[in-house]
C-alpha cells in the first residue's frame, strides 16, 4: 500500500492580512521563520533565464539581500545565467521551504549592482571563496578535475598574503520584481497563493486560486 500523501496541514489559513505591505519585506520575513525552522540554506533559490532566443534554464543561487525593492545575488558575469541575462533581462525566482510547506515566486526585470557592492560582498566572503571565483570560468568545459585544482593552487600561491582582487568578470544582480507570490500549503490540496502585483499606486494583493 502507498504511503499517504502529505495533507500540507503544519499552517493556519493564509489571509491577506497577514501579509506586510512591502512583499521583500514578507520575503525576508519567510526567510527568517525559514532560518528559525532550521534549512540548511534558508536562501536557496531557483533563477530561472532565457537566453535570446527564449531557451530556458534553472539553477539553484542564494539570496544575499534586499537592495532598493529588489532581491540580489552574485555570481561570474561569463557564466551560462550571466550570458542570458546580457541577452534577456527578464527572469524569475522560486524559494520553496518543506519544513514550512511554503514557496514564495517572483518575476521581473534583472540588472547589474554597483561594483562598489561587488566589492563590499565580494571580500566578506571566505577566502577561498574568493580564490575560487577568480579561479573558475564558471559554465565552460574543463578537461579534468586535476586542472581545475591546479589554477586554484596558483592563484593561491601568487595570492599568498595579499588581498584577493575582485575579478572583472564577477558581480551582483538585482531582480526588480512586479509580482511576487506567496503560496502555503493548506489541506485538500486548495492552497492559499496571494500574488502581489505592480500598479499605478504601488503593490496589491490578490488572490489566486489553487
């Protein structure tokens, strides 16, 4: 006999009331209860692309803030997704959190943060992080493993009590939403998805059905 199927029952009914104004600032609120609930990556997030011809891909990212209304992550500007975003600058974002039974969607224009973000994220990160970023040409095919881990030991040596510099070719992104869904789990499969949408007037709220 199967096993029954989860009856997403862990929450009360999501109402409009209970959500904030701002849709970020209920994002980071979910993160946080997400963090709380103890994820592993409470900031994992699927970036979805398309390239120029409309060609889609996914990967997983981490959100590394909020900035201006909009949801930031960083990665190598020569990468598969930083490819796609220079030729289509419209993606869409998906956090999902089983423990929470919640998912939260958001679509909208993508562009560049400043290369004084870059660089203020760019060293807060662990050093080899950062000799990783400057080793790898993220997307391209590499023969061997061998001849990754060898660019790596060379740039850790040439780099050896000195800064890590910020490479050309790596910065932050910023997804400027104009909706943002916020979907949670309810039993009979009718789930509660309230969708904020762009208007003259700034955000509202509505609802969706199942």
């Amino acid at each position: 006999m199967s096993l029954p199927s989860n009856q997403y029952t862990k929450n009360p009914p999501l109402d409009e009331v209970d959500l904030l104004p701002d849709p970020i600032a209920q994002l980071q609120a979910w993160i946080e209860a997400a963090r709380e609930a103890g994820m592993i990556e409470p900031g994992a997030m699927t970036l979805a692309t398309a390239d120029a011809q409309g060609r889609p891909s996914a990967r997983i990212v981490l959100f590394k803030g909020a900035k201006d209304g909009g949801v930031c992550f960083y990665t190598n500007y020569e990468s598969r997704k930083g490819c796609d975003l220079a030729g289509n600058p419209q993606a869409a974002l998906v956090f999902w959190w089983d423990k929470l039974e919640r998912q939260v969607r958001l679509e909208g224009r993508v562009d560049r943060l400043s290369r004084e973000d870059a660089e203020h994220y760019f060293h807060q990160r662990y050093r080899g992080s950062q000799i990783g970023a400057v080793t790898s040409r993220q997307s391209a095919v590499v023969a061997t493993r061998a001849e990754l881990d060898a660019r790596y030991d060379a740039h850790e040596q040439a780099l050896q009590g000195q800064p890590v510099p910020l490479p050309d070719f790596w910065g932050g992104y910023r997804l400027l939403p104009e909706s943002v869904e916020f979907w949670q789990g309810r039993g009979g499969r009718l789930h509660d998805r309230l969708r904020y949408r762009r208007d003259d007037a700034g955000w509202r709220i509505e609802r969706l059905e199942p």
